[in-house]
C-alpha cells in the first residue's frame, strides 16, 4: 500500500530549491516525489527524508565537477515548498530556518 501523498507534487517540484544561490553549470537530470528505500538527510531542513514516505529527490550533475549528486527534501518541506505559492514562501523559511539552528547556522535574515 502506498501512503497518500499530503501535498501537490507538481507544486512542490515547481520549486527550485537552489534559485539564484548557486552559478555551477549543473544538469538537472531528474527531480521527481519518491517514496525512498532507505532514509536520506533532507537538504533544507536538517531532518530525515524518510523511507517509505513521499519526499522529492533531485539528482544534478555539477558539470564544472564533473560530479553526481541528489538531494533529499522531507515531506514536511515538501509540503512548504508546495505551499510557497499561496504563503510568500512563509512555511519554507521556517524549514530553512530549522535547518539552520541544527546546523548551528545563522539563518539568513530575509531581504
Ligand atoms: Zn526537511
């Protein structure tokens, strides 16, 4: 049985988790809502991408590195990064933020 899924997927991948903060040349070579088999660190707020639950996992090729990679997003910031069309991105900078104090990061302070 697969859980229901708590958030639009489709929302949530129309995010782009690194706008404007990196310049690498990276090839998105997918970004797509998974149910993991094991669990990954979730890159924004610090937590536990969960197997067996929805989360969004994202894999680049930083091709000035010439390296692969993927990101790992929870279900609870996928569900902000859905909601961050209808609330000015409010619950994600509460997830980034989370991420932050665990990784005894200053949070940036919004614009
Ligand atoms: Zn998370």
């Amino acid at each position: 049985m697969r859980p229901t899924i708590s958030f639009d997927a489709r929302a949530c991948l129309d995010v782009d988790p690194f706008e404007g903060d990196r310049d690498q040349d990276v090839l998105v070579r997918s970004d797509k809502i998974i149910l993991p088999r094991k669990d990954h660190n979730c890159l924004i707020c610090d937590g536990t991408a969960r197997k067996a639950t929805w989360c969004r996992a994202r894999s680049e090729v930083d091709r000035d590195l010439g390296m692969a990679m993927t990101f790992y997003f929870c279900t609870s910031c996928c569900e902000a990064q859905a909601a961050s069309w209808t609330d000015q991105g409010m619950s994600l900078t509460e997830r980034y933020s989370i991420g932050c104090r665990l990784r005894g990061e200053l949070p940036d302070v919004a614009a």
